[in-house]
DNA sequence: TTGACATGAGAATGAACGTTCTCCTATAGT
DNA sequence: ACTATAGGAGAACGTTCATTCTCATGTCAA
C-alpha cells in the first residue's frame, strides 16, 4: 500500500485538518491561503487538491471537524464541573472563560466564520446553524436533566447568554461578559426551579 | 470653488461613506473593492483616494460612522417605545427584532468586522471595541434610569444577551433568539427590581 | 485666452491567491 | 529489472484587488 515514508490518506486528512483548525481560527478563512495550509501540515498542494478538491470544501471539512472537536471539549468540560458538583448549566460558561482567557482566544469560530460572508457559501451555512442548534440541544438536555421547568425555554435563554459570552470576550478582549453572562444564568436558573 | 455639477469634498464623503455602508455590511470588508465603492457612489477611484488615502482608513471612517448612525437609530427606537410606555431595556429587543426581521439582515456590523481578521487592523478593533462600550454605557444609563438594583450589572447582562440575539439571529436566520434573550432580558429585570 | 490645477475615466502595476501543470523521484506489481 | 502510477516540489496560469499613473477635460485667476 503505502510506503512507511509518507503518510496514507487518513493520515494526510488528518494532518491537514490539524492545521486548518489552527490557522483558520487564528486568522479566518480568507485570511489563509492553500500554501498556508500545506506550509503548516507539511502535505503537498497536490495531495490536498486530490483529497479536498476545493478550498469550499476544505473549509466545509474543517467546519464539520471543529463542531465534533468542540463539542466533545465543551461536554466534557461540562462534565467535569458536574462531577465537582457544580450547576452543569453555570459549568457552561466556566469552560468558555477559561477558554476565553487562553492565548489566541478569537471568540466561537463558527460565528467569525459565519461573518466571513465572501468566504462562505450556502453549505457552510448550514454546517454553521447546525452547530448551533446542536449546542442549543445540548443546552436544552442539561436543562431538563437538572429537572428546571420549562427546560426548552431556559435552555435558549442560556444559549445566547453563551453566544453573547463567547463574542464579546472576543471583542472586548476580556472576560467580564463572561463573567456577566454566567450571573445572568444563574438568575433565569433561579427563576426556574 | 467647486462647479455646480461635480461633488464638493463633503457630499463626495458624504456619498462615499453610504456606499460603504451599504456594501461593506451586506458583503463583507473583504467582499468589497474599492472599486465597487466607486461603481455604487460614483465617486471616481481617484476621487476615493483623495478623500480616504486607504481601504484601511475607509474601513475605519465606515466604522466610526456606522457607529454614530446605529447608536441614534438604536437609541431612537427604545426612546420611541419609551414612550408608548413599555420598559426601555425590553424596547431595545423589539428594535432588533424589527431590524433582524428586515432583509438583508446580517447581524451586528462590528462583530461581523470583528471577525475579519485579514481585513481589519488594530484601530478597527479600537472603534469596534468603542462602540460595544459606548451601547454598554448606553444600556446601563436605562439600567439606573429605571431605578434598578445594580444598574450596571443588570446593564452588563442585557448587552450580553443583546449582542447573543444579533449574532444568533443572523446565524440561525430566526428571531427565535431575539425571542429568547427578551424573555431572559424581562426575567433579569423582575430580578433587579 | 492662457497657464496652473483639480478631476474623471480607466489603464497599468504589483501582489496575493486558488488551482493546475510540469518535471522528477520512488515505489509496487509484474 | 521494467513500466505504470502516485506523490512531492514548486513553477505557471488566470483572476482579483489595492493602489498608482496617464491622458484628456474642464475650471479658475489673471
């Protein structure tokens, strides 16, 4: 099959979508160029046209990639905190603002992306909204396993408190509307038992 | 001076800065060349640069004008429900679900140029930054007007959700979100009464 | 009118970038 | 060993775009 050399498809695939989620969320999408790409992951402009056929698509590759890779982080950290015995629901916000403080913090990539008009095509789009939805879902689960009433309902009213979080700590380059988000959760938590 | 025909320095600016805002909204920074502020405001590329010696400084004369349009049309909206008697700080909700539900809708401009890393410079960032301080303040002044406990944090919270409505309403392409940051928006407000 | 200057229309320049192509090496199956 | 094929390096192509330049026109002050 493959030499021991060089790196089989899966491989490459992977290498290359490594260094997408670096470099595009560092310096969005029209800001990175194939070259870029190759420079970073090391796989040949060749091999990533023969395993992506277009930008398009390696940006929908990519898209589809982080929401996994966020998601599994962002449960996960939820979890922790629940373990701790922390709220899962203010739990959210704590993994955003630890996110949030890291270096090269650039706010939810899905959103940055989303604003990439030029960049972006129907496709996308819809890889975008359904990143959000899930989220939104996820949300609405820890609601109704926290037994709130009217589960659906503040488990929307937290998922733009995150959004909301998420972009203006990227903007203002700080934490406080984290930190202000997760207050406002804590309130609509209270007002729902 | 100038002929009755041609433009003076300051309708040129004038006509140059509603381009700008018209297309650099709708398509991006990115999306847009100097060129095509040229075909929509008839003002010559040479003209163009004359009055603003950079897309860089372009960019930054939309911005810095883009905010003083919004913040009027914005806080001209809430006076307007004030005065139909409804709570101001639920008024500024109902403004951007009118806005989000006209078309061509894309979300909030900073946010949007925000996240166009390639395109956008470091005084950019500073009149972006400005202007979600600036709706901060703005919104916190409704806060204290209305005799809130703790007007700032209740200010702080409602400009998360605000800014999470903007952007998840352009993501998702639904007022859904608006909907719901109301609603968390009046629960917050029954708390800090 | 004449000369100095502003302006418009749009061509020219130079860089960036997505995509394709060429040349060359190395491997795998025969 | 021999050929067909995959792959790497990177040049080449075609386009887009910010920015500048040229040429032609028109205006104003004298």
């Amino acid at each position: 099959m493959s030499p021991a050399a060089t790196l089989d498809n899966a491989q490459a695939r992977a290498a290359v979508l490594r260094s997408a989620n670096a470099v595009f969320y560092a310096r969005g999408i029209a800001g990175v160029g194939m070259a870029d790409i190759r420079n970073d992951s090391g796989v040949s402009l060749r091999r990533l046209y023969s395993l992506y056929p277009s930008k398009r698509e390696l940006v929908a590759a990519w898209l589809t990639d982080r929401h996994t890779i966020w998601m599994e982080w962002f449960t996960s950290s939820v979890d922790r905190c629940r373990t701790a015995g922390e709220e899962p629901l203010l739990a959210a916000f704590d993994a955003i603002a630890e996110w949030a403080s890291s270096p090269g913090y650039r706010g939810c990539a899905f959103v940055n992306s989303a604003a990439e008009t030029a960049e972006i095509d129907d496709t996308h789009r819809r890889i975008i909204a359904a990143h959000k939805e899930s989220l939104l879902t996820y949300l609405i689960s820890l609601a109704r396993d926290g037994g709130y009433a009217e589960p659906e309902r503040l488990g929307r009213m937290i998922g733009v408190l995150l959004d909301g979080a998420m972009v203006d700590a990227a903007v203002l380059r700080s934490c406080e509307p984290i930190v202000a988000a997760r207050d406002a959760a804590a309130v609509l938590i209270d007002a729902s038992q």
